[in-house]
C-alpha cells in the first residue's frame, strides 16, 4: 500500500479511552514521535496493553488526560514504572497518591553506565596521552562496565 495511504489510516485511528478504569501497575515512557518531537506513552505493566499516547510529554498534557478519569479510579493505581525525568515523578505524586514510584531498571543501568564512562574518562585525563596506563584505560573500557 501506498505511504500516503499508511499516514491517512494513522490520521484516522483513535484509542478508545475507558476512563472507568486503570491498571493497577502502569509504566510510563516517551518516544520520538517526530523528528526532534518527544511524545508520551503509558501503558499497564502487566498485559502490556496500552492505556494512551499523547502527541506531548509536557505536564499539562499528562496531567489533562489522567485528570479525565476519577480520583477514586486514579487512587486504584499502586505502582509506576518510568525513567528519571522528574517532572513525570511530581506529576505521578500528585495525580496518583497512593502510587508508588519505581525507576526502571533499563534507565538505572543506563544512568550508572554512563557515570562510570565519566569516571574513567576522568582518571585518564590524570595520565600522559602516550603512557600505558592511559592506552589501557581508553583500549579496554568494555571491561569496566562489564557485571
């Protein structure tokens, strides 16, 4: 089928929202959308059915789709998984108060690898660019990231 043809079919799709419920564990995520253009994604932890995809991933967004479903619904949620953008933290403290909030673990390796890529580029700095210590250092870096 034609590229046109894909994009008039995806203009046309709409999720159906049942804001009668929610998943009791919902991840949070976000993707690009379009090029330079981040977009929201939520999505029950369990089944992996998803719940939205909002066009943004600014608070207000997030915040004027899940205030659509009832405090006493939203009070049913018990875990979220996300990334470490914290502006996704406070707004899940305060849409969803007795949920509790968990950091994936995919960002915290993500986040620990990058930490120790620093650290390592900070003790090669300390050694001559020719010497072995810094060849060493800078040739076999997979090591130390390895478990």
């Amino acid at each position: 089928i034609s590229t046109s043809t894909v994009i008039r079919k995806l203009n046309d799709f709409q999720f159906k929202h049942d804001f009668s419920r929610l998943p009791q564990i919902m991840s949070w995520d976000e993707y690009a959308f379009t090029k330079g253009k981040m977009s929201f994604i939520a999505q029950d932890f369990d089944n992996l059915n998803i719940i939205t995809v909002l066009e943004g991933r600014t608070q207000a967004i997030i915040r004027n789709h899940f205030l659509r479903y009832n405090r006493a619904v939203r009070c049913q949620v018990k875990i979220i998984t996300m990334d470490m953008f914290s502006p996704y933290y406070d707004l899940a403290k305060h849409l969803f108060p007795y949920a509790k909030i968990v950091l994936d673990r995919f960002h915290i390796v993500q986040h620990l690898s990058r930490a120790m890529s620093r650290v390592r580029v900070q003790i090669m700095k300390q050694f001559e660019r020719k010497s072995h210590e810094y060849k060493a250092i800078k040739r076999y870096w997979k090591l130390i990231q390895q478990d």
